[in-house]
C-alpha cells in the first residue's frame, strides 16, 4: 500500500504540472492577446471564456476523455483544455491595466513589434498573478484527475493512481478501510499544499499585502 501511494503520486504530480503548464500557457497567451489588440479579438476570447466558465470543467474533461480513452495522454490533453479560462481573465484584465502605461508606450516609440511589447514588457508585470492562479490549479487538477480515475475514466489499473486506489477500495471499506484512507489522505495532503502555497504566494507578491504587514 506505502509503495502504491508513493507511485501514484508520480501520476497525480505530473498530471498535476503539465496539465497546469497548458493551462497556464493557453490562458496567458490568450489573455495578453486579448487585452493588448482588443475590438474583435478581445469580442472572441471574452466569449469562449464565458462558454468555458459555463461548463463545469470536469464534464468537459469526462467528454474529451470518452473520445480520446482513458491513458495518461489523454488525460493530459483533457485537463489541459478545460481550466484556461480563470487565467485568460487575470491575464486580460492586468494586460489592460498596463497597455497604456509609459513603459509600454514607450517600447512602441522605439519601435518594438507587438509580439515582442507582450514578450518582454507585458508578460514579465503580470507573472505574479498568474502564478498564484497556477499554483492553486494544481490542487485543483490533482483532484480532477483523482476523480476521473475514480470513475474509470483516467489512470485505469494495474497502473496506480490515488483515484484507481480509492475506486478499487470501494469493495474493502469495511474489511481493510486503510485501503481508502491513505490515497484519501495523500489527495488531501497534497491538494491543500498547493492550496497553501497559492495563498503564500499571493500575499508575498501582492504590494498591498508586504505593505500591510510593513
């Protein structure tokens, strides 16, 4: 069981990462875009966002996993389409904030293309933000991927996962209840770390927050 829990934590962590990572990437990109060329382009993103924010995201995960299979791949795939949309939004709203500021402006005057103004100018100043919503993502796909396994959907056996192990606990709850106790304990362990890491990073890189505490 030790051995077990300490392998399926291989699955959840990378899960957990690299689906954050396209999450993070999708949403940044999408974000800057939007908030920096505006008019229709801003009209397009704002509206698939508001899709996406409408549909839960695990039921969207459930569909992109009943086309693709269950497998690491497409779980990757799955959960890293489905929660761009919350940093999209931080992103937009901050590149909004900082397009028209004199850094930036000036960077057009000496004649710097768009891409490289969102490169190098934009991209740097909203880093913090969005990596407290990437951080707290983590959690949040760790426990998405536990779910979907759990359900038959993602990591199936004889590969671990502390979804699969909870799954197949199920049947030994009353005769070996740590069978579900120790993949519950690790999903919860790890789940509010990153949650707690989130919120360290935000107050430690929220100004507001070091001038409060000053």
């Amino acid at each position: 069981m030790f051995s077990r829990v300490l392998y399926g934590a291989q699955v959840s962590l990378t899960v957990g990462l690299i689906s954050q990572i396209i999450n993070s990437f999708i949403g940044t990109a999408l974000g800057i875009s939007a908030g920096y060329f505006g008019g229709w382009w801003d009209d397009l993103v704002n509206g698939l966002t508001n899709v996406m924010l409408a549909i839960p995201s695990l039921v969207f995960a459930l569909a992109i996993m009943a086309v693709l299979g269950p497998g690491l791949p497409s779980l990757l795939i799955a959960l890293g389409l489905t929660n761009w949309s919350w940093t999209c939004r931080i992103a937009r709203s901050s590149t909004l904030s900082l397009k028209n500021q004199g850094f930036v402006q000036a960077a057009k005057t000496a004649g710097f293309s768009d891409l490289n103004i969102m490169r190098t100018q934009i991209l740097p100043n909203i880093l913090g933000p969005v990596l407290v919503i990437a951080t707290l993502g983590i959690g949040g796909a760790v426990l998405a991927e536990a779910a979907l396994s759990f359900l038959g959907v993602g990591i199936r056996p004889p590969q671990p996962s502390w979804g699969n192990m909870l799954s197949d606990a199920r049947e030994l709850i009353q005769a070996a209840p740590w069978a579900a106790i120790f993949p519950g304990l690790a999903i919860f362990v790890t789940v509010l770390g990153f949650n707690l890491l989130g919120d360290g990073l935000r107050d430690m890189l929220d100004p507001h927050m070091r001038t409060r505490k000053a």
